[in-house]
C-alpha cells in the first residue's frame, strides 16, 4: 500500500468521478444505487466526527513542513472520498497542534493548504531563535491581512513559543543568569511583540542551555522553583512580560 503523507491528503480534496449509467440487468436490482449514500453517512453526525477525531488527530505537534509526519494517523481517509473530506478535514487541523520555525513557513502553510480549513486551527507552536526574532516579530506585531499571525490563524485559541536563548553568561555566575533571564531584551521585545495581537492565550518557554555545573546548582539552590521534567529539563513556574505569560526552562546537553 503507497504511502499517503498529512500533506499530500489535504492539499486537494477528491475529485468526484462522473455517474456511471446503470447496465440493466435481470440482477440490476440487487445491485445498490450508487447513487445513495455511503451507509457510513447514515451515522449519526456526533459519532462519524467521533470517528474522525480517533484516526485524524495526535498528541504530538506536525512539524510543518515535513514530508512524512503522520504520527501513525491515517491521513489517508481523507482521499476517500469529497464529502468525508469536506467533514474530516476540519477535524484534523482543529483537533491537532502544529509547529513552525519560520513566519514564512507558517504563513506559506495557509496559501498551500486550503485557507477555509487552515483558518479553523486552534493550536500552534512555534520555535524561535533569538538571532531569527527580527523576522518574528515582523509577523507576530504585523496587522497585514495577507501575512501575519491574526490573518493567518484567526481562530487560534492556544500560542505555544519556544524561545531559544543564547543570553545565558556561561563564565558567570549561575544564580545572577537565573536571576535576571527575565531581563533579557530580545525576550522583553518578543513579548512587547505579542501584546494585543492575538485572542490567544500565549505562553513563551525561554530556554536556555547552561552547563552541567549551572545546571545543578540551580537545581540545587532553587528546589522549590525550578520543576524536573522526565526529559531532565528544568522549568520555573510562568510569570508575566508585558502581560504576556513566560517561564524558563533549562537545559543540560551531555
């Protein structure tokens, strides 16, 4: 059986084959009307997104664009058949997260999928780095009706930034980085970015990498505030810039 990517499943919905005439047999009348809906169609509408929402939806983000990111979804369906693409598709971009690491990329993604579709997503991450925050910020701060974050994404109800930080002074001392990471400009101008232009709720993890010395020190001296996650990442509890809800996180690479 071929492969059928996210992508490829929703760049075109099925195109409807024209009615072949009915041969007429003595048996024609056991054969069913072609005609006549899919008897999946006569389920109840409740239970056909149900089974939607079980084949088309994950709880890890598609990192866009990637070629081959279906999470063991069944994008396939899609290609069914127009209707159950014209039902299922909302499903998927609604019900699942997507990532971005570039505005360029998260606005060709409204202009190459279907823009009635692309507008019903709800939930985004997006990974910045702080040397790429100019080409950010002219996207998330921009009020443009053909690219920006409200045009491209009007129904986003969840905004996920992961901020990767090189700010941190490695020869310093580690309790003055934890400190004052709040203070950093690029992050200060991310968020002055992010105030008012979007209905989402916007959360921004600043990360840092730190040495293992920093690392454990921290851990050590701010027990209380910084949480160890399963992958050993540690992170602080969210607080406020410019009204916009941040927290750090740090990490160790062996």
């Amino acid at each position: 059986m071929s492969y059928v990517s996210t992508a490829d499943a929703l760049a075109t919905p099925p195109q409807e084959t024209p009615p072949v005439p009915p041969v007429h047999t003595e048996t024609s009348k056991s054969i069913p009307d072609r005609h006549n809906p899919s008897p999946f169609f006569r389920l109840p509408r409740e239970l056909r997104d149900k089974i939607y929402a079980y084949a088309l939806t994950s709880s890890q983000p598609f990192i866009w664009p990637s070629e081959h990111s279906s999470h063991g979804l069944h994008p396939a369906l899609l290609a069914t058949s127009k209707a159950l693409y014209n039902e299922a598709a909302p499903i998927l971009y609604s019900h699942n997260k997507f990532m971005f690491s570039h505005p360029s990329d998260a606005n060709m993604f409204v202009h190459i999928m279907s823009r009635e579709h692309a507008a019903a997503i709800t939930n985004i991450c997006l990974r910045i780095r702080d040397r790429d925050l100019r080409l950010w910020t002219g996207y998330l701060g921009s009020a443009s009706p053909f690219r920006s974050l409200r045009a491209d994404m009007p129904s986003l109800k969840m905004l996920w930034i992961f901020f990767r930080s090189t700010a941190w002074n490695h020869l310093s001392d580690p309790v003055e980085n934890f400190r004052h990471w709040q203070s950093e400009p690029k992050l200060k101008e991310l968020c002055i970015n992010l105030e008012g232009r979007t209905d989402a709720e916007v959360r921004v993890i600043c990360c840092h990498r730190v040495n293992r010395v920093h690392f454990e020190h921290l851990k050590q001296e701010y027990a209380k505030e910084l949480v160890v996650d399963p992958e050993g990442d540690a992170r602080s509890a969210f607080g406020k810039i410019c009204e916009v809800n941040v927290a750090l996180e740090l990490s160790c690479p062996e």
